[in-house]
C-alpha cells in the first residue's frame, strides 16, 4: 500500500508525464532516487527504448549522496555524447528540483547536454 507521500509523487509525475515527452532527436532524462542511490536514464518514449543508463551502484560509489549524483551526471552527459545525444528533456519524476535531482541536472549540464 502507497503512503501518503508516494502517491503525492505519484500524481505529480503522471501531470509532468503528461506534459513531458520524449523523441529521438530531444529524448527525456528520467531520475529516481532511493535510500541507497540515484539512478538516471535517457528514454525514447516514441520507440519506448532506454539509450543510455547510469547509476550510483554502477559507479562503484558508495551511496547516493549530491557529491555522487553530481558524478551520474556527468558519466550520463558522456554516454549521451557518446551516442549523438546533444539535448534532452529533464524529467524529474515527481521529486523536488532540489538536491540529489538538481546535482544530476547540474552535473549532466556540465557534462555537455542542453536542457
């Protein structure tokens, strides 16, 4: 069962899903985050393929603190260069645009993606 506060994320992601979209050319940046890590991933809703992914647990790193997310940035805006990806829409699915979310928005910004 949710509680109180998932199902307040919940019902915020589904407004900024419904207005947030991704396609080959401007695919989405997708973040959720745990207890234990952050995790990101560049999605193309049109073909429903995940491009590229990172995570804190794949780093290596030990937890998913705003020093951390500010590292799966960056290696997320390397992936995306790497792939052709030069702009993306931020989806912060639900959360606050602050902290481990802004790190990974800062970091990736850093790394080369336009937003």
């Amino acid at each position: 069962m949710a509680t109180q506060k998932d199902s307040r994320r919940l019902r915020i992601k589904r407004s900024i899903r419904a207005k947030v979209s991704g396609t080959a050319s401007k695919p989405r940046l997708s973040v959720f985050r745990s207890n234990t890590g952050v995790y990101a991933q560049i999605i193309d809703d049109v073909q429903g393929h995940t491009l590229a992914a990172v995570s804190t647990k794949e780093l290596g790193l030990a937890n998913g603190n705003v020093e951390n997310a500010k590292q799966v940035g960056v290696k997320i805006a390397e992936k995306a260069l790497a792939a052709g990806i030069l702009a993306v829409v931020f989806d912060r699915n639900g959360y606050l645009y602050h902290g481990r979310v802004k790190a990974i928005a800062d970091g990736a910004r850093e790394g080369g993606l336009k937003f």
